[in-house]
C-alpha cells in the first residue's frame, strides 16, 4: 500500500485538526510522516526525517516528529532537545506505548488521534501554550 492512500481526504483532516487542536494546548510543534517502510532502525529513520524537514528550527527546540511504517507496522517519537531535557520526556514514552497497541489492533487512526490527545495533556504544563505563540512548522501530514 502506498503511504499517500493510507488515510482518505477525510481522515487526514481529522490528523490535522489534531494536531492543530494539540497545538493550542501547548507551545510544542508536531509533525506525522508516514512511510511505507524502512530498511535502517525506525529509531534512525525518524532522526532523519526529523533533521530534513528542520524540526530542530523551533525556538524552544520542542518539536516533535511521529514517524510511522508500514510495513513493518511500527510508530516511534523523535522529541527535540527541550523536550529530552525536560521533565515531561520520562511520561511520553507510555503515551508511545499506546499508539504501538492500537497499531497492532490494526486501529491507526484511533491510535494517532488518541496520542496526540494524550500528548497535548501531557505537555501543557511543561510548554504551556503562549498568547504569542507562532505555528512555528506546517501542521500536514508528510510522506515518504
């Protein structure tokens, strides 16, 4: 299956409205890229993609990249800088766990939305959305 069909029209608004919806709670940015698959360590492909579409740019280095394959199915979080050194890192890595569950209930819309819910909780104390907050990357989804 090619990546770029994975979700109708429909569903991908429903991401982005997500992410833009996560976005309000918290000064973090966030980006999905979905690829059909990967032949390194998913761990180094999302560093990748990370680094090309210039997440490490943000102000407060508090981007964030969902990366997933499909095949293997597999998600994995790239977090920036800001975000490893604060003390919210520690508390995301159950929220991956979630999203590798639905993934293998073959429930990949469900287990986006859900993380990206959890993800806005999770970060709104730490990098609390500001009243001069500046979308700082494109909120779409990208592909590979």
């Amino acid at each position: 299956m090619n990546a770029r069909n994975i979700f109708n029209e429909f569903e991908q608004e429903e991401i982005v409205a997500a992410i833009k919806s996560l976005e309000l709670k918290t000064s973090c940015e966030i980006r999905l890229h979905i690829e059909e698959k990967t032949d390194i360590p998913i761990a180094e492909r999302a560093k990748e993609i990370f680094d090309f579409l210039e997440m490490q740019q943000t102000r407060l280095r508090n981007g964030i990249l969902l990366y997933i394959s499909l095949f293997p199915m597999d998600a994995y979080f790239h977090f920036d800088q800001g975000i490893l050194e604060s003390s919210a890192y520690t508390s995301l890595e159950e929220i991956g766990k979630a999203l590798s569950e639905k993934i293998s209930d073959k429930q990949l819309l469900a287990g986006i939305k859900e993380v990206l819910l959890g993800l806005g909780e999770q970060l709104s104390a730490p990098f609390p959305y500001q009243p001069d907050d500046v979308n700082e990357l494109p909120n779409e989804i990208s592909f590979g």
